[in-house]
C-alpha cells in the first residue's frame, strides 16, 4: 500500500515540476523526486531482501538527492541566470498536455503491453509517464540546465522502473550507470559554463548557428 | 516476297550469267544513252525558254541558244578570285561528273542494267550540290555564300519528300531501281500522285519558279544562280551543262515513270523509241513553260510550304500503294 | 591475452599524454601505439578460437571481432593522421600545447571507450559503454572552444543523451521479458540468445523499438540524426573521421545484438521492416541536405547518414543484403574517414569551409587533389572502390526477393546523392586556385594515413580478403542466431 | 552466396563483340599516333603522361565493356568506362567549363548506369547468375511486365551513353571539352558501346519482346537524327557542332537496329539480318568518320586555338591536308557517295524500303516517313558540313587567329590520311564488308542458320537482282567522266585560260572578311524553319555617342536550349524545391530535435502492428 502512497506522489511531484516557472523550485522538485525514489528503492529492498538494492539506494541518496541538485544549484548561483525557465508553455497548458501524456501512457501499458499484475501495469505506466515528462520538460523549456533537469528526472523514470519491475539490474550496470549519469552530468554543467561564456545566456533555444 | 530479296544461291548464279553474256552490250548501250541525253540535254532548256516566250507571246532566242551560250563560253578566259582555293576550280567537274553518273541510273529511252538505284540518284545530286555550295563560299563573295545557304536550305527540304516519292514509285515497282522498268509495267494512280511530288521536287530542283528563278540575277530572289556567280569561262560552261544533264534526267525519270512506253532494252534496234522519248521530253517542257509562265516565284520561306505539300502528297501516295491503289 | 592488451594500450597512451613532453614524439607514440592495437586486433581475429567468454564480463565472437577490426583501423589512421594535424593547430596557435596534450588523452579514451562496446558481454554494459563513448567525444566535439563548436557539442549530448535513455528504457523492459521467462536473472547476451524464443514476444517488439530509436539516435538514422551534422562539422577534424567511421558502428553493433534476440523471438520480418523504414528515410532526408549543402564537412556528415541509411536497409533486406550491410559497415569506415581526411585538410589549408567559396585544390595541393577526387568517386560508390560491391550486394538482396519499389528507391536515391557529391566536390577540386593560396605538399605520416586507407578501399574492392571474407561470414551465422561462433 | 564474390572473369568473343573489337582498336590506333603530335608543346611533361596512362586505361576498359561474358563485370567495366573519360573530359581541370561538362556527363552517366544496374538486377533475380548464357536462357521465362521494365530501363541506360533525344545534353557539353583525339575516341567509338549493350542485353539476351519495343525505339531514333542535326546546325562551335552530329549518327544507327527489332517481330528474319548489319556498318562508318572529322577539328584548335568558326575561314591555304581531311570527313558524313558514308545510308533506307515492301499497310507508312526523317537529317546533314566546311576552311580568315595557323605536325597528319583512306576503303569495299557485318548480325539475332546474302560479284551490295548498288563502279564512272571531260574539253578548245583577281563586290571597292558571310547567317534560313522548335530570341543593344549617332550596333541572336529549359530546369528545380523544403526541417533549434526522436517514438508505438 505505501508503494501506491510513494508512486503517486513521485506522480504529483513530476507535475509539480511541470508547472513550476522558476528554475530552484525546479531543482527543489527534482530533488524531492529524487528523494522519493530513494524510499522506494529503500523499500524494495527491504522487502525483497536484495542487498545490492540497499547500495543503489544510498547511491541515490547521495548523488541525486544532494550532490547533483547542489551542484545545479551552484551553477545557478555561480553564472547569475535570471531564474525564469523561459517557457515555452505556460504552466496550465503544460500541465494539460502532460496529463494527455500520462493518459497515453496508462492507454499504451494497458493496450500494448500485457502485464498480468496490475501493480506492475501501473508502475509501467507511471514510469513511462515520467520519462515522457522528463522529454516534455527538455522539449519546452528553454534554459540549458533545465534540460539537464529533464535529462535526469527521465533517468529517474529509468531507476523507477529498473528497481519496481526487475527490482534493479545487474549490480555492476547499475553502478556504472551511475557513474555514466554524474559524469554527464558534470560535463553538461561544463558546457553549461562554456556556452554562458561565449553566448551570456544560457538560452539554449538561441543556439541555432547550425542549421541546414 | 521474302524469296525475292533473298535470292537462292542458283538463282543468283543465273542472273549473274545473264548479266555476263550481255555485260558488254549493256554497257556500251548505256554509255551511248547518257552521251545522247548530254547531247540534247541543252536543247530541252532552249526549247523551254521558247515555250516560255511564245507563250508571253515573245519572240525569245532560238531553242539551239544554250549550244551556242555553252560554245562561247568555253573558249572564254576565265577569272577567278584570289580568296578562292582549288575547291573552286575543281567544283564544276565534280558536279559535271555527278551529273554525268546520275545519268546512268536513269533509264530516258533504254532499260536495262543500271549502277545503282534511285537513292544512289539523290545522293549523287547531293554530291553535286555540296561541292556547288563549298564553290559558292570559296569566293569570300557575300552573293555565292547567300546562294549556298539558300540551296541547301531548299534541297534538304526537297530531300525528304523526293524520298518519299521515290519509295511510293518504288513499292509500286517493288525495288528501288527504276532500271528495272519496262514496258509491260502498268502505272498505278499512286505512281501518278507519286510522280506529281517528284515533279514539283523536280522543279525546285532545277532552279524553276516557284522556288528559284534561272532568268534573274535580282540579289533577293536568286538561289542558283547567286551560287555560281562568281564563275565564268570554261568552268562555268561545264556547271550550265551540268545542271541540263541534270534536268534532262530528272524529265526522263519523271517520264519513264509516268510512260513506261517507248523504252526498249538494247539502242540498235529501233528510232521510234527515241521519237516517243523526244516526245515525253517535250509534253514535260510544256509543262514546265506553262508553270513558270503562270506562277510567281514564292518568298523563300514559302518553299518549305510547297515542301510539305509535295511531302503530302508523296505520303498519300504510299498510303495509296499500301493499299493496292 | 591480446584482449587486454587492446583495451590497455589505450589507457596507458591516455595517461602517457598528460605527461609527455615532446608533442611530436606523443603524436608518433600515439601512432605505434595505435598502429601495434590493430595488428593485435589483426592477430587475434586470426589465431583466437571464438566465442571467447571471460568471466561472463567479456564475450568475443566474430560479430565482436569485425567491430574490434574496424574501430582499430580508423583509430589507426586518425593517429597517424592528428600527428601532422596536431601540430599545425599548435604552430599554427589555434590550440595550445596543453590542449593538444589533453586532445590525446582524450582520444585514448574516446577510443578506448569504442573498443570496449564490441568487447563486453553484458547488454547493460554495452549501454554504459555507448554513452562512454558519447562522453569522451563531447569535448573533442567542442575541442575549438568556439560559438559553432560548442553548440554543437551541447546538441550532440543533449540529443544522444536523451536517444540513449530510450535505450537503457529497451534494455530495462528487455531484462523486463527475460526475467519474466523464468530465467536466469541477467542481461548477458550469450546466456539470452539461446533462450529467446521463450521471451514474450509482444514485450520484446516494444524493447526493440526502443532499442532502435534510442541506438538509433546515436547511430544517426533520421529523423533523429539532427546531432551528428553539427558534431562531425564541428568536431576535430580525425575525430570526425572516428565519429562518422566507428562511431555510428558501434551503435549499429548494439542494435544487431537486439536484433539477434528479437529475430529469434519474434521472427525477422519485424526488424526488417523496422530497418526498412528508417533506412528509407535516412536516405531521403540525407539526399536532401546532401543537395543544397553549402560546407564540405557537413556534406560528409549527411553522407554518413546516408550510408547509415544503406547499412540498416541492407540489415532489413536480410540474405545477401546482411553481407553487404557488414561489409558497408567497413568500406564506409574506411572510405568515410579517408574523405573527412581530405576535408581536413583543405578546410586547414583554405581556412574555410564553404564549397562556394574554395577553389583549385587540386592545384594548391596535388596529393591531397588527386585523393579527395577518388574518394569522391569511393563514397559515392564507383567501382573498383569498395563501397560500390557493398552496396551492390544489397541492391542484389532487394531486388531478388522482388522488393522492386525499395531497391529501385534506394538505386535513385543514390544516384542523386551521387550527383550531389561530385557536383559540390569537383566545384571545389577543379578550377584555378586562389593567389594567396600556395602549392604544398602533405607530410609524410598524412600521405601515409591517406594511402593506408586507400589501399583498403582498392584492395577490398577488387575482393574482399579472405580472413575479412570469414569473419563477415561467421557474424553472419551470429546474426542469423546460430551464436556460438 | 559466396559465388557472387568470385568474378569468374570470361570473355565472349562472338562477332559481336569481334566487331567491336576491331571499330575500338581501328579508332584507337590513329588517335594514339595523333595524340604524339598534339599534346607536345602545348602540355607539361607530366600532363602528358598521365593522359597516356587515362588514355590506355581508357581503351582497355572500353574493351572490356564489349569483351566480358559476365552482367556484373560489363557493369564495372562500364563504370570504369565513365570513371576514365569524366578523367579525360576534365582533362584541363583549370577550366570552369571543363568541370561543369564533366559533371553533368559523369551525372547523367550515372543516372543511366542505375537504369542499368536495375535492369541487370531484375534479370539476376530470375537467372541466379550474371553469365550471359544463363541470363539468356532465363530472360525466356521472365513475365512481360519484368521483360517490358527490363527493356525499359535498358534503353534509358544505355540511351543516355549514347546520347539519344532527349538524354543527349550531356553530349555536346562533354565531348568537346576533351582533348580531340579523345573526343575522337568518345564520339567514335565510346558512345557505341552503348549500342553494344543495346543489342546485347535487349536483342541477344532479352529477346524483342512485342512491336512496340522497336517502334518506340524506331521514333526516338528519328527523333534524335532530326534534333541532333538541327542543334548541329546552330552550333558554331566546330567540335560542338561535331557532337551533335553524334547525336544524329547514333539516331541513324539505332534506326538500323530499331528496324531489325520490328523486323524480328512481324517475322522477317533476313530483313531483320539486314537492317542490324545495315546499322552496325553505319557504327563502324560514324566512328571512322567523325573520329576523323575530330581529329580535324583538333588540328585547326591546334593551329589557331579557338574552335570558334566564326573566327576562322580561310585555312585551306594555310593547312591543306587537314582541310583535305576534313572535306573527306565531311562528304562522308554527308553520306555522298562513292564515300562510306553514302552506303551506309543507303542500307538504312533500304532496309526501310524492304521493309516497307513486305509488311502490312501501316508499317508501310510508319517505315517511310522514317526514312524520310532519315532523308531530312542527310540534307539538313550536308548542309550543315557545307557551312562547317566552309565557313572554316574557305573563303578569308576572319581573325588573326585564322591568318596565322599552321600545318600540323607529321603525326597528326598520318592519323587523319589514316583514316580519310578508310572512308574510302569502307565506301569501295563495302560489298565485301557487309558480308562479314552479315555474319556478325546473324549472330547477334541468333539466326547463324539463315541464308542471307546481300552481295554480287564481291563488289555491288545487292538486295536481289534488281536492287543494288556498285560503288567501284560510280567511283569509276564518277572518275572517268571527270577525266573525259578534262579531255574532250581540252581537245576541243586548247589549255585553259585563267586569270586571278578580286572578287567581284558589287563596286565596292574594300571586301574583307568582314564582308563575308558569316556562319550565323548561313544558318538563318534553318533557324528561322525551325523556330517553332529552336525558340530563337535576339538582344540589341546601341552604344551611342549622342541620340543621333549610334557608334556602335550590337546584334546577338540565341537559340532556346528547349530540353534544357523545358524537361531538365523543371526536374532539377522540383528536386531541390523538395530538398529546400526538408533544410527547413532543420532549422537549428534543439527543442525541434528532441520533439523529433519522442514523435518518432509514439508514431512507432501507434503504428507498431504494421511492422
């Protein structure tokens, strides 16, 4: 039962993050996310006694929760970016559209896939709804960390779905996954860096010198 | 009909004999009948201009005034241009001598062994007219090189309908060498409408109205006569006496053509062949009188008018042929 | 034993870079070094007995050998060819000689992180190593440090990133179906394959799908390839080369391997199809840009998409056409980088890149000339080149199976494509060249990168060698699903 | 599968291919040898090299083409083929029209070698095998519709190497812009390997599959002898010029073969034998005529260095032998007889005629009216080499360039007598060669069994008794009428009297060249009979010293290039309107991009039972 209680709000916090207009509310959101993964996997694994997941949870605990939200927060801090998202949606027709996504998604699991539990058709679906959040928020925000920002929370889908349904991968993937996401993470934050330099915007839409 | 165009290997052994026993009779019998058609061949064009003149109710010169036009200039000093090279004074025999060859596929009062076909005929002419053309431009004259353009013009529109004609006389004849003729051939109305292209092809090819006209030197009308202007003397003679030789075979074509009659197969044996020649010849000359009596010249771009209707008509003559007609 | 010491060669040249002091000598070591992986590479394809399985960590088999053999080659070449290359960027003081040394450590790794794909047996990791590679090459992408360089390093892992999360979704649903299966819990592919025919069949479609769009992204099928323009023009230029070479291969290897577990679930006409289709339309969208493209290096970025496009219809049309889809997947390493060589070196020389605006280059540099109008006549697929068997065997495939409509698609689409590229690269060969613009000539170690990779090209072309010949026939059989090879 | 990657490298050496054989090397030898005199001097030691090693490859891969038993070594060999001469055209790679000719021949080359390679495919596909044996036995089973695709594409493949209406525009562009010997080489015998595949893959291996296919053939034939010649005449670039008469010859030479494959279908095998030999004899008299008439044309470039001829005129002075040469070419061309030209020709037009004759009323008319196009291009033909001729060579040189040429050298000299003999020996001899062309058609259509002969005496090529002609005999009597008249002209009235002087100008007392009648004005009256088809426009522009006085009058009148602006301008322009359109797909904005991948994601997922 907590399971459901832990899914929807991870749910509520992905809209949460869908509607918010400025980008430490985002980070914030993404943490929170973050953090609620953490108590699923936490909870998985004490339930389904794997050890391994006990890692994977303070790996969670320690890069998502707090590590890469302050350094996304630092980078903020650090080049002074007008906090505006820069939207390319306002915040009532996103959260409509992500509705229409998440609805899509309950359709696609129920329709195409055919699971027998019907624990796991709603965390398929839920899973999937965020990842398609994640690429909504990369799709029609315009800054360059919110894009990070959507990179991650679609990882975290990935993580969600990873742990509910196979209840984690094979440890040394997962630890290299790990190690794939901080390192991208840190070399998008180097861009991000680069590109405020050379542009004094982080405006990634403006980036469009290559066309054609 | 494929047994024809491929003879069997006897049957052609055959012919060949026949063609072996009576070679040297043919040939000298040939060589006297293209002399005969060189000898009168002055004679049609001043019996031509007399017509012509009688009918414009003129006296006009005599019918023997080309004779005597040939024999003057022949002992005349020639002149010739310093631009021209040697292709100008080797022209006139070239077209003397293609005249002279198209002479021989022509049966006028003799059938018989020929050495070659009506196409060969066209092209001889055309082996005449190109070099008649490269003389024209040899001069660096403005005139001659009018002259040529306009010549070829004319001729490559005259090309295909004589062509056309020749094939629909042809179909009719079932081979394309009109040597083959004789009298027991009966002339079909496609051969007649056939006979008609020719004819008016025959006229441009002469230099007769309506296309060309032999009687002026006016810069904007003439087209053969432009070409050899820059010529005189001996050369030019041989060219006058080329193009009578060449109207001369055209009439005999056009004659055989149209009555088969008075031809026989070998010269000796009897004049009234030649007498019914001579007359044919002379039914053409009227003819001819009376369309350059009665037409004007047309613009030059006209021709490719009266081209297209002598080609229509060749082509009504071969859906006519095609059908048996 | 040679395994590892591909995979270490790298490394240790990596760390060798940042303590080198002569950049010169580096530039050679690099080299030797590269040169001695591929010989190695070379030996091992010969001598080892395959598959190879060690410590269910690494899995070899043939389809893991062709893929070592041709990153070790156009990794070869590239050192060779980032000696010269290197050095007139630092004399030149485009980059400084701090930076150079970086760029080296950074191609070991990039290189290292290609070799590994190939060489791990997990599927998981096979994901991990694919997004390594997307990491190492994202600064060389954006080495110049400039606007263009850097927009287009931002796009190039932004996108890929994100193709490649679709991937990791495939592989998760993928562990999904096998662990479903009752089987054994892993994502080892030579564990999976015999059991595939168990897995649930619609549950792996949808794996797949993924798989082939998120792999798919990296490999640049259109329409998700709007990165790789950008990357390969931006990106230095014998990393361009690696990129549109290997690069987009190792992708493609990570798709076979699913496809290998999807044909024997779920039957081969579904990944066909699949092919079919972005195959297709790879070749469309490729021909179009490759039509009004105005900068040398993008014109050879769409071409790799374009060729791309030929390889995955080549896997759809199966048979003959998987042959020649293998044997594409060479010739176009080999031609690909050998072309991007030549543009590297004219946009060095002209210092630009438009194809208005360059001219005589056949004039102003002789060698580089005569190379780049036979690769423009390789590429795009002239024999006794390479490219034009491989392409034919394809166009055999389709058309024996009476895919009339697709091969005759594929046939006009190359030909235009053909037009294209010899009207833009004979506008800039031919012609009198600029007065400011010397005649030069190449050093040695670029001429020698050039004729190595043209001797491939020929060679291949007039027949494909015979230990080539076996490999591409054994991954065929793994393709086919018999693995144990 | 593995047996495709063995090329079993065969060689077919039927007649055929012989004939080939021989038109290549016969062309190929005088070209070698003028190439030694034209290249010194004007190119650097190692320009010439390398034009012997592209020259040699190049006559060896065009021997390849027409050798090889095997579908898939023609291929490569045929693309070879493109490779080397796309080398040869951009020879003199500094000029920018150099480049574009060479591009849009090696384009439109190989746009027709994908026709071809998609007709050999569908062959593959239905043999299993590229041998020619097996290809041939296999094509007897394929369906009507593959065998109709199949001639099809064979016919747009090799139509475009040959340069037929309305694929030729590649033609003129490429072949002048080669070195002549090898313009000589391309126009000779290059685009004849097109009609080797021709008669190759659509008459010996597929087999002529219903009427049509002849008829529609037939009519691009016509086509192309009455286009080409027309352009020709427009055209006053000399080896432009030369080119589109290529494209004219090659229309007469497929009116040959169009002829034996209608021939073949309403069941007149001998006639069919005919009229390929017909058009095979007029191949090998197009290839030693135009590779002379090339070779001329290179020489005058040589001595004056423009091919402009407008700018020429008077060289017979200055180069007799090249412009005897060249007359020689061009009466040939001009199929006047006792030269090959001429027999040629008349084969053609009698094959028609037969054909005519023995075949059912339609047919009748549809063959006549083709000679007559055929009859139409020999006049427009000859006209057009009187202007060519002399406006070049006759007449005052109209620049400087003109007043300073000079003879060529020794070699260039023997290759162009070379081949002026030849033309006679193929017009003379013709009764003896046909034999042997006879033999090599019955081969090609299968028919070794038939009795056929189309001679008499070994010297009159003779239909039956009563059809023939005998070119020793016209040649003879064409002699001996000329020397009578000499004579008798000499008996008569004694050595001929001449004197030189001005020509005659109307009493103007200054005629120069600019007097002299121009070649544009030579070709008005056909520019003018033409227009419906030759859209000709003029600019004029004065250049004015004050209103009243025009100091300068500038006339310039062109011509509509009507494939170019009508079929080809179009389709380029739809295919890079398609392509502008896609470039806006990529604007740059990587918002726009990701959507791409997650549209491409759902559309997969809802259209994922299609797969």
């Amino acid at each position: 039962m907590h399971n459901y209680i832990f899914l929807i709000s991870i749910l509520l916090v992905t809209y949460y993050m869908v509607i918010v207009k400025r980008l430490p509310a985002l980070i914030s959101g993404f943490r929170l996310q973050s953090f609620l993964l953490f108590l699923i996997t936490a909870s998985f694994a004490f339930y389904e006694k794997e050890a391994a997941l006990y890692i994977v949870a303070v790996l969670i605990l320690f890069l998502k929760v707090i590590l890469i939200p302050n350094f996304l927060k630092g980078i903020s801090r650090k080049i002074q970016v007008n906090e505006n998202l820069g939207l390319f949606l306002n915040p009532q027709l996103s959260i409509v559209v992500v509705l229409i996504l998440t609805y899509l998604s309950y359709l696609f699991t129920f329709k195409v896939m055919t699971f027998t539990d019907k624990m796991q058709s709603a965390t398929f679906a839920l899973t999937l709804c965020i990842v398609l959040t994640g690429l909504f928020i990369m799709i029609f925000r315009l800054k360059a960390i919110t894009q990070i920002v959507g990179l991650l929370v679609m990882e975290n889908g990935l993580f969600l779905l990873a742990v509910t349904m196979c209840k984690g991968m094979p440890f040394l993937v997962e630890m290299s996954i790990f190690l794939d996401v901080f390192i991208s993470v840190i070399i998008l934050g180097i861009f991000v860096y680069r590109i405020n330099a050379l542009f004094t915007h982080i405006d990634v839409n403006k980036l469009s010198n290559l066309r054609g | 009909m494929l047994v024809r165009i491929n003879p069997a290997p006897n049957e052609a052994s055959s012919g060949a004999g026949l063609i072996r026993t009576s070679i040297m009779a043919k040939i000298v019998s040939s060589i006297l009948q293209v002399v005969a058609l060189a000898a009168i061949s002055p004679l049609v064009s001043g019996v031509i201009t007399k017509i012509k003149n009688n009918l414009r109710l003129r006296r006009g010169p005599g019918v023997l005034q080309p004779y005597y036009n040939l024999a003057k200039l022949f002992k005349k000093e020639e002149v010739i241009s310093e631009t021209a090279s040697w292709i100008f004074s080797a022209a006139p025999f070239v077209v003397f001598a293609a005249s002279i060859t198209a002479a021989f596929m022509v049966p006028a009062f003799i059938s018989g062994y020929k050495a070659g076909d009506l196409l060969l005929l066209v092209f001889l002419f055309s082996l005449a007219r190109f070099f008649q053309a490269l003389a024209g431009l040899d001069a660096g004259s403005s005139f001659g090189a009018m002259g040529s353009s306009r010549e070829m013009f004319v001729s490559s529109f005259a090309e295909p309908a004589a062509i056309l004609a020749i094939f629909a006389v042809s179909l009719n004849l079932g081979t394309t060498n009109i040597g083959a003729i004789n009298s027991l051939y009966a002339i079909k109305l496609s051969t007649v409408i056939a006979a008609i292209s020719l004819f008016m092809v025959i006229l441009a090819e002469t230099s007769r109205i309506p296309i060309d006209n032999q009687e002026t030197h006016l810069e904007l009308t003439m087209i053969h006569e432009a070409m050899v202007l820059e010529y005189s003397g001996r050369s030019l003679a041989l060219i006058e006496l080329a193009s009578y030789i060449k109207q001369i075979v055209f009439f005999s074509l056009i004659g055989t053509i149209l009555l088969p009659a008075f031809l026989s197969c070998n010269f000796a044996n009897n004049l009234t062949v030649f007498a019914g020649y001579l007359a044919k010849l002379l039914v053409l000359c009227v003819v001819v009188s009376l369309i350059e009596v009665n037409l004007a010249k047309m613009r030059l771009f006209r021709a490719i008018d009266f081209f297209s209707f002598s080609f229509v008509l060749a082509l009504i003559a071969i859906i006519m042929a095609a059908l048996g007609v | 034993m040679i395994l590892f010491y591909i995979l270490s060669v790298p490394v240790i040249l990596s760390v060798i870079s940042f303590f080198a002091k002569n950049l010169k000598t580096l530039g050679r070591i690099n080299a030797a070094g590269h040169l001695s992986v591929m010989l190695a590479a070379f030996y091992f394809a010969i001598t080892s007995k395959l598959p190879l399985n060690l410590f269910n960590l690494f899995y070899i088999d043939a389809l893991s050998v062709f893929f070592i053999f041709v990153i070790t080659i156009v990794t070869f070449a590239a050192a060779l060819f980032s000696i010269d290359y290197i050095n007139k960027d630092v004399s030149s003081g485009n980059i400084k000689e701090k930076k150079a040394k970086f760029y080296y450590a950074l191609f070991n790794f990039f290189s290292f992180s290609m070799l590994l794909v190939p060489m791990v047996s997990n599927l998981g990791m096979v994901w991990v190593g694919i997004e390594l590679t997307t990491l190492a090459s994202t600064f060389l992408v954006g080495f110049y440090n400039n606007k263009t360089s850097i927009e287009a390093a931002w796009k190039y892992i932004i996108i890929c990133s994100v193709g490649i999360i679709f991937a990791l979704l495939g592989t998760i649903i993928f562990y999904y179906a096998v662990s479903t299966a009752g089987l054994a819990k892993t994502l080892n592919w030579h564990q999976i394959v015999p059991f595939s025919k168990i897995l649930d069949v619609n549950t792996v479609k949808i794996a797949f799908l993924f798989i082939l769009v998120g792999y798919g992204t990296k490999a640049g099928l259109a329409p998700m390839h709007t990165w790789l323009p950008d990357a390969h023009s931006q990106a230095i230029s014998p990393v361009s080369a690696m990129l549109s070479g290997v690069l987009l291969k190792t992708a493609i290897y990570a798709i076979l391997r699913f496809m290998v577990i999807t044909n024997n679930c779920v039957g081969t006409s579904y990944t066909a199809n699949l092919f079919i289709l972005f195959g297709i339309i790879s070749l469309i969208i490729s021909c179009g840009f490759i039509l009004l493209q105005k900068r040398i290096k993008r014109l050879l970025a769409y071409s790799s998409i374009e060729h791309v496009g030929i390889i995955v219809t080549g896997l759809g049309l199966g048979g003959l056409g998987w042959y020649g889809a293998l044997l594409h997947i060479f010739n176009h390493a080999a031609t690909k980088s050998f072309m991007f060589f030549g543009a590297a070196t004219v946009v060095k020389k002209y210092k630009k890149d438009n194809l208005n605006v360059i001219k005589g280059v056949l004039n102003a540099m002789p060698f580089c000339g005569v190379m780049l109008i036979l690769g423009m006549f390789a590429i795009s697929g002239m024999p006794p080149f390479s490219i034009f068997f491989s392409e034919l065997f394809i166009l055999i495939s389709g058309f024996t199976q009476g895919r009339y409509f697709i091969s005759g698609l594929v046939l006009g689409l190359l030909a235009v494509i053909f037009a294209a590229i010899v009207y833009h690269l004979s506008r800039i060969l031919f012609g009198k060249k600029p007065q400011e613009i010397d005649k030069s000539a190449e050093t040695l170690s670029t001429k020698l990168s050039f004729l190595f990779l043209l001797v491939l090209m020929c060679v291949v072309g007039i027949k494909v060698p015979i230990f080539l010949n076996k490999i591409i026939l054994a991954s065929l059989e793994i393709l086919k699903g018999n693995y144990g090879l | 599968m593995a047996n495709i990657f063995d090329l079993h490298l065969g060689f077919i050496l039927d007649g055929l291919s012989l004939f080939f054989l021989s038109a290549i090397l016969l062309i190929s030898a005088p070209a070698a040898v003028y190439s030694l005199g034209y290249l010194k001097g004007h190119f650097p030691k190692g320009k010439i090299i390398y034009n012997w090693v592209l020259f040699i490859l190049f006559v060896i891969s065009m021997l390849l083409v027409v050798t090889v038993n095997n579908a898939l070594a023609f291929l490569i060999s045929w693309e070879l083929m493109s490779l080397i001469s796309y080398f040869l055209v951009v020879f003199d790679e500094k000029s920018e029209k150099s480049v574009s000719a060479g591009t849009t021949y090696v384009v439109m080359t190989h746009i027709g070698t994908a026709f071809i390679t998609a007709a050999f495919l569908i062959l593959y596909k239905h043999a299993g095998s590229f041998d020619f044996s097996i290809l041939k036995t296999a094509a007897s089973s394929l369906s009507s519709t593959a065998k109709t695709l199949v001639f099809i594409f064979l016919l747009i493949g090799f139509g475009t190497k040959a340069g037929i209406v309305p694929l030729h525009i590649w033609l003129p562009q490429a072949h002048p812009q080669a070195p002549s010997h090898i313009s000589s080489l391309m126009s000779g015998v290059m685009i004849k390997t097109a009609i080797y595949g021709i008669i190759r893959f659509i008459i010996f291996i597929l087999g002529v599959g219903s009427l049509w296919w002849g008829n529609l053939v037939l009519v691009l034939a016509a086509v192309s002898c009455v286009v080409g010649v027309i352009y020709a005449l427009m055209e006053h670039d000399l080896k432009k010029l030369l080119a589109y008469h290529s494209v004219e010859n090659i229309g007469i030479i497929l009116l040959g073969v169009a002829a034996s494959m209608i021939f073949l279908k309403v069941n007149l095998p001998v006639l069919a034998v005919f009229s390929l030999a017909a058009g095979l004899y007029h191949l090998i008299n197009h290839a030693i005529f135009k590779g002379l008439l090339f070779l001329c044309a290179g020489s005058v470039y040589n001595a004056t260095g423009t091919r402009d001829i407008e700018k020429l005129g008077g060289l017979i002075k200055k180069m007799p032998y090249t412009s005897a040469a060249f007359l020689v070419g061009a009466m040939a061309i001009s199929a006047l007889p006792p030269l090959n030209g001429f027999v040629s020709e008349w084969l053609t037009l009698q094959a028609f005629f037969q054909g005519a004759l023995s075949s059912t009323s339609g047919m009748k008319v549809f063959l006549s009216i083709s000679a007559a196009a055929l009859a139409l291009t020999s006049g427009l033909a000859a006209a057009c080499f009187v202007k060519a001729f002399g406006i070049t060579f006759l007449a005052q040189p109209r620049s400087n360039k003109a007043v300073e040429a000079k003879e060529v050298s020794f070699s260039m000299k023997l290759s162009m007598c070379f081949l002026s003999v030849l033309t006679f020996v193929f017009g003379l001899c013709a009764a003896v060669i046909f034999k042997i062309l006879v033999s090599v058609s019955k081969s090609a259509l299968g028919l070794e069994a038939l009795n056929a002969d189309f001679s008499l005496n070994n010297f009159s090529l003779a239909i039956d008794n009563n059809t023939f002609v005998s070119l020793p005999l016209v040649a003879l009597i064409l002699i001996v009428s000329a020397a009578a008249s000499i004579i008798v002209i000499f008996i008569l009235y004694g050595k001929r009297k001449t004197r030189r002087y001005n020509t005659w100008d109307c009493g103007y007392y200054r005629l120069d060249a600019r007097n002299e009648y121009s070649a544009t004005a030579f070709s008005k009256p056909f520019r003018i009979a033409f227009s419906f088809f030759l859209l000709p426009y003029k600019k004029t522009e004065k250049i004015r010293e004050s209103f009243y006085h025009v100091k300068t009058f500038k006339y310039e009148t062109f011509t509509t290039p009507v494939f170019g602006k009508y079929i080809y301008a179009p389709l380029l322009g739809v295919v890079l309107g398609i392509a502008r359109f896609m470039r806006r797909l990529q604007p740059g904005s990587i918002h726009l991009y990701i959507s791409y991948i997650f549209v491409t994601i759902i559309a997969l997922i809802i259209f994922m039972k299609a797969f």
